[in-house]
C-alpha cells in the first residue's frame, strides 16, 4: 500500500542573517508525515523546532531544499499563493494570543469560514458544532478577554480545525496553560485527530506533549536526531 | 462584511483614545464649517456692498466702452431703454448713466475728475451713494442745474454747499462742454475713489452740457441676488435688438479686481486653515501607526489564517474612515448648527457696527447657508485623515508573518 503524505521536506535548510552573521536554524531536513499523523517536534530551545513549522506553515520560506504540503510546493508558491495555501489547507495553534479580542469566540471561529467565502448560515452551523464539540457551549458570545487560557485554546482549536483543514500546525500550544488544563486540551487534539482525521504536528517543550504524541522527532542545532513511532 | 465589523469593533478598543482623535476631527471641522460660512457670507456681503455702492451687478454698455471709454460709444435713447428693462426684469434698480471728463473747478482749485450724469429717481435704487450724503442733499430731478460730489474732492476744492463749481471738458461732438452749477451735496462712501475725484448731474443736464441727446453710456441694474444674477443678465440681454453693438457685462467684467481680491483673501484663509488640518491630521496619524503598531502580533496571525495583507490594510483605513465620520458628523452639527444661528441672528463684535456704518457696511455678517459652505472643510479634513491613515495602512503590506506573530 502506498502511503499518502501531507507534508514532505526534502534537504531543507533555514539560514537568518543577524546583521552581518549567518545563523543555521535548520541543516538538511528530510520528513515525511503521512496523513492523519500525530506528530511532535521536540527539543530544547533554538534546536529550530518553530522554525521548521513556520516553513511547512508557509509563513516563512526556507533557504534550500524543497517543502510540499498536501501535494503543494509551499516553497515554490508566492505571497498571495501561500495566503490562500494557509486559508484552505492549514489550521493553525499558537501558543498564546491566539484569538482576534474584538471578535466573540463564536466569531473567531468563523472568521476563517468568513474568509473562505462560506454562507453565514453554513458557518453558523459549523462553528455552533465544533464549539460544542470542545466543551464551550454557552460560552460561543464571549469575547476573549472573558475567556480562560484553556477556554482561548479550545477556541483556536475550533477554529483551527472547522473548516477541515488537511494539516494543523500547533506550536507549543501548552506553554501558557497549567498542567490540568493542558492535558484537556491535549485530549481534545487527540480527540480532534481520530474524529475528524486532521494531520496534527506540534512543537513543544512540553512532556504532556510529548506523551500524547504518535510520533516523537527530536531536534537538535537544526537538524533530526532522532525520529521515534510509538504506536 | 467581517472587514466593517472588525474595523467598527477594532475602533473601540480604546474608547478614550478614539473620543480624543474624534474630538480633534470634530473641533476642526466645527471650526472650518464656522470659518468658511463666515467667510462667504463676508464676501458676498463685501460684494454687495461694493457693487451697491456704485457699479451694480449688471451694466449695459456699448461693446468695447468699459475697457477703452470714449464718450461716442453710447447706449442710444438710454432712459426708454431702461424703463423697458425695467419693465421686462421686473427689478426697479434699473438706471442709465453718463459718464464724461472735465476739469473741475472752484475760485482758487482746479482738478480733472470723472463727471458722472444720473437719473436722481432711479439712482437711489442702483448706488447707495444718493443716501450717503453727509451734508445738504442729493439731486433733486433731471433737469435741475445741480451737483453733488465727495468729500475728499470738496476738501481738495475748498468747496462747500451752495459754492459754484465750474466743469469744462468736450462734448460727445467735439464741442466744448461747460457749465457752472451749484453743489447741493457733498457724499462720503468710504471708498476714496469716490470720494476724491467724483461728480454727479443730473442726467439731461450732463446730455445738455456734454451735447449728448438722449444717449448715456450705462444702464446699470442692481438687485438680484447672486445666484440670480445669470438669469437676470440673460433677460436683459434678451431685451436688447441684434445688432445694436450693446452687451450686458456682470460684476466680475465690470470689477475684476474684486474678484481677485476675494481669491486672494481666501488662499490667505485656506493656509490657515491646511495648517489647522495638518495638526488634526498629524495627530490621526500618530493615533493609527501607534494601533498599527500595537496589533503587529494580532496581524501575524490573521495574516497565519490566511488574510490577505490587503485586507488587513483595509480594516486600517475603514477605521480611519469611521472615525473621520464620526469627527465630521458631530463638528458638522456643531458647526452647521453655530452658522445656522447666527445666519439668522447674525455675526458681529464690540464696535464692528459702528466701524462699519462709517462706510456704509452693514454692522453684521450673516454666515453664508450653501452646500460649499458646508462641505468644502470636511471634505479637505476627510481627504487627509484618510491620508493619514494610507501610511499605517501600506507598512502592513510589508509584515511577514512569522516576523509579525512574535511581536512583542
């Protein structure tokens, strides 16, 4: 059986420039994840964890090699190409702040639906749903300011997933969240990825995270140490 | 739909914030609503009063005279012409003029001035000259063996009322043209053209004494109002026979340099009045980029979901029109409301009545109601807020992303 993968990379390599010196974030980076993946991107600080997310993300661009996401060369397509990649095909979690404060969480939820063009009555419903699905009904008119962190998570999470993305990237999405709140929310991931079939991938610090995870790649100075399965 | 809602809501996020720069809008446009209807109902009035004074809105005159008078170029049969424009325009300040050079003088002075023929009945209806007499009184008829002339002139000559003064000049012939009559007023207008060098007969003593017939160069008609005036100067011209060699000019033909002298008054105002929406807009601009800047991070992420940075520039600059409009509506009422009133109740300060009475200016101005009047200020306020807000709006185009969303 062929297995079918949602995001591939190939030799890629990240370079900043600080001023005048060159900083290797990433070093030959060669992934496959397959669809329906559950996969954590581990490591201490500065290993380039976030930096290879941002790439696959198409919110940066790498400095060599090749990046495809749902078939798509991500490092190929220009700014208006990935805006619209990132709109229809990748939901993303960050790991704070993730909410438009002026927009209640049942309007943060469509917003990206609202975007995408979809009939308010459609998006109605849909957000209604996933809101209901991560546990906040009853709390789909507040704003984000009335909201707890673990609450604002579960809204991103909605709202990351509503409109069926084929990749969600979260990057450390319990950093800000105490030890009971994170495991909630970990489940609820977990949940999202078996029900709805979303190809997951984190980076985190986190050992909950960790713990969750199907699939454990460690990073360290730019480049893959370690790549375990654990199912 | 959700770039209006997010810009209104984006709006108030800081309510004091956006009442201060709202507040802003709102005093300038109240003060430039107040300032330009003030300021055209000066000009209008300065207008008047100026055109009241002698020349009058319209003239017909022979082609050619006003630029280069010469005494042949006549209006035939000039009384009869102006009772049928009368007739036709329906306005009563419809009179005919003389106008020819002579050398004036008393017992011990001589001067060349302007010897203007009018019609006593009428005059009074086109020139407030007839009622600016300060001493004895105007010309009584026609015929009367009479003159009235300035008070500078009367200084100048030495001449008091019921003195003798001598004119002597050439008819429209070729003829000398002489005559001694007594003065029975001495006018004081305010304007020191008028009053240094001008003299007044009655007109069929002017026809007699310059041999003029029934001729006279002028018939001047005041009355309509400004926005009247058009239609006014297509009646009379209506009247006139083709071919006749006569044509109607208006006030600005007659005056140019009115015209100019408005202009001039304005773009000294309207400096005034950019530098005062400079401020405002400077102030707009610092509010926006402080926002633009306090939302990188918020940007980051609408930009990760899949915004275009377009639409996030528009969010920015519906924010900036929102607040305008808010700035403009309330200083539009508070403004439009101040020039309403005092249209009606008029403007004027301690002592202004009685300077201006000296020169026969009415004590008050009233603001003029138009549309120009009312919008031309926030129309320029709003061009530059939105300006203001174009430079905020275009940095956003240059986020990227992954920069943006780790903004502090």
């Amino acid at each position: 059986m062929i297995m079918e993968h949602t995001v591939i990379c190939r030799h890629v390599s990240k370079v900043y420039r600080q001023e005048s010196v060159a900083v290797q974030a990433l070093t030959d980076i060669n992934l496959e994840i397959p669809k329906k993946d559950f996969a954590c991107l581990s490591g201490p600080s500065g290993s380039g964890k976030s930096t290879l997310l941002n790439l696959i993300g198409g919110l940066d661009r790498p400095t060599g090699g090749e990046i495809t996401v749902d078939g798509q060369r991500v490092d190929q397509l220009g700014k208006s190409e990935l805006a619209a990649l990132r709109l229809h095909k990748i939901g993303f979690v960050f790991q704070a702040y993730n909410l438009i404060p002026v927009l209640t969480a049942i309007e943060n939820v469509e917003f990206v639906m609202q975007l995408q063009g979809m009939a308010a009555a459609e998006r109605a419903v849909k957000a209604r749903e996933i809101l209901h699905e991560v546990g906040l009904d009853g709390l789909e008119y507040r704003r984000p300011g009335e909201l707890s962190g673990g609450q604002q998570q579960r809204v991103a999470v909605a709202r990351a997933i509503v409109s069926e993305p084929s990749l969600v990237l979260a990057d450390e999405p319990t950093a800000n969240l105490d030890s009971k709140t994170a495991e909630n929310l970990m489940q609820l991931l977990a949940h999202m990825n078996q029900e709805h079939g979303v190809t997951f991938i984190f980076s985190t610090h986190d050992k909950l995270v960790m713990d969750f995870s199907r699939r454990l790649i460690t990073l360290h100075d730019g480049s893959i140490v370690n790549d375990v399965r654990r199912e | 739909m959700i770039t209006l809602q997010l810009a209104w809501r984006n709006l108030w996020r800081h309510r004091r914030r956006t009442w201060l720069t709202a507040s802003a809008i709102a005093f300038a446009t109240t003060l430039l609503v107040f300032m330009i209807t003030l300021q055209l109902g000066a000009y209008d009035m300065m207008i008047d009063t100026s055109l009241r004074v002698f020349t009058g809105q319209l003239q017909v005159q022979r082609q050619g005279y006003h630029a280069k008078p010469q005494m042949r170029a006549t209006v035939p049969d000039a009384q009869a012409l102006a009772a049928r424009l009368r007739a036709a325009s329906g306005l009563d300040g419809v009179a005919a003029r003389a106008q020819g050079f002579a050398l004036a003088s008393s017992v011990s002075r001589s001067y060349g001035v302007p010897v203007i023929g009018v019609e006593p009945e009428f005059e009074a209806r086109v020139s407030t000259l007839p009622h600016l007499i300060k001493q004895g009184r105007y010309l009584s008829s026609d015929q009367a063996q009479e003159a009235v002339l300035g008070a500078a002139l009367a200084r100048n000559l030495k001449l008091q009322i019921g003195d003798e003064l001598t004119l002597l000049g050439s008819g429209k012939d070729g003829s000398i043209a002489a005559t001694i009559v007594p003065v029975v007023g001495i006018f004081e207008s305010g304007n020191p053209e008028l009053d240094r060098h001008l003299v007044q007969l009655p007109l069929k003593t002017f026809q007699e004494v310059f041999t003029m017939g029934d001729d006279a160069h002028a018939i001047v008609v005041s009355g309509p109002s400004h926005e009247a005036i058009p239609q006014t100067q297509a009646t009379v011209a209506a009247q006139l026979a083709p071919g006749s060699g006569l044509v109607v000019l208006d006030w600005e033909q007659l005056i140019p340099g009115l015209r100019q002298l408005i202009q001039a008054d304005m773009v000294q105002n309207w400096i005034t009045y950019i530098a005062l929406i400079l401020i405002v807009t400077l102030s707009i601009m610092n509010t926006f980029l402080m926002s633009v800047l306090e939302r990188t991070r918020e940007f980051g992420i609408m930009l990760a979901l899949g915004s275009s940075p377009w639409r996030i520039g528009v969010i920015v600059l519906l924010e900036s029109v929102y607040l305008t409009l808010l700035g403009l509506g309330i200083g539009l009422l508070l403004g439009g409301g101040i020039a309403v009133y005092l249209h009606y109740e008029g403007f004027t300060f301690p002592g202004m009545a009685e300077i201006y009475a000296q020169f026969g200016l009415p004590g008050v101005i009233h603001p003029k109601l138009s549309f120009a009047g009312f919008t031309l200020g926030p129309a320029v306020i709003f061009v530059f807020t939105v300006l203001a807000a174009l430079y905020p709006a275009l940095r956003i185009r240059k986020l990227q992303p992954v920069e943006a969303i780790h903004a502090v």
